[in-house]
C-alpha cells in the first residue's frame, strides 16, 4: 500500500513543535491527483501521485516560511481553529482540530469528502515553534 503522507522538512534554525497531520489523496474527474491538508488548507497537485506530493512538500515550506517571515504562523493557525497551548509566539503544544469540526467549517473539506473517493493517512510532523 502506497503511503499518502508528507514528512515536514523545513530547514529552520528554531525548534519544532510535533504535530499530528491529516493529508488527503484524491483524483478529479480529469485525472489529477491532489494532496490536500484539511488542518492547514494547503493543497498540492500533479498528473501523478509522486508530483502531487512534490507540489505539496513546496506549497508547505512556503507556507511556514511566509508565516515565520511575517510572523504569523500562530495567528493563521489559530485562525484554522488549532489551539495553541501557552503564548502565540511561544506555545509549549499545538493541537490541530479534529477532523469532523473541519469537515464541519469548511465547505470546500466536505465537497472533497462527499464528492470524491479519498485517501488519508495521519502523520506527526515538525513545525518550526514560532519566532
């Protein structure tokens, strides 16, 4: 079985706060297969599962590298309904939401569940802490 899953590499010289991610793998009905992160709202995609997953891995690092730059990683967060346990700029443990309060909030992740025949895969990752 093909693992559908995307370990955080982010280069940083902070440390990394381990959270638990939920990444989907699905194909439209033109072939193209997407990655998509209901926790964070950042999808990837390719003609292939491999170049999904590549798309995805860039669309991350850019994601946390903006947020760190403007520092807002704990603010965007927050705003996708994580919790951050301690302060926003130093949190001690950072819970993503559960799955069904996403599907719950957001349209787009129940027409996906709904209309599409998908994959996931959990998998803890490294989020740089925010600076």
């Amino acid at each position: 079985m093909e693992e559908y899953l995307f370990e955080g590499s982010y280069k940083s010289t902070s440390k990394r706060v381990r959270v638990k991610l939920l990444l989907a793998h699905f194909k439209d009905e033109n072939n193209v297969h997407f990655i998509y992160s209901p926790h964070l709202d950042l999808t990837g995609y390719g003609k292939s599962l491999p170049e999904a997953k590549k798309s995805f891995k860039i669309v991350f690092e850019d994601f946390v590298d903006y947020t760190l730059k403007k520092k807002t990683l704990g603010k965007v967060l927050t705003n996708l309904g994580w919790d951050l346990k301690g302060s926003l700029k130093k949190p001690k443990k950072v819970i993503a939401p559960s799955i069904t309060s996403v599907i719950a909030d957001n349209d787009y992740v129940s027409d996906i569940f709904d209309n599409y025949n998908v994959n996931t895969y959990h998998e803890e990752v490294g989020i740089p802490a925010m600076a």
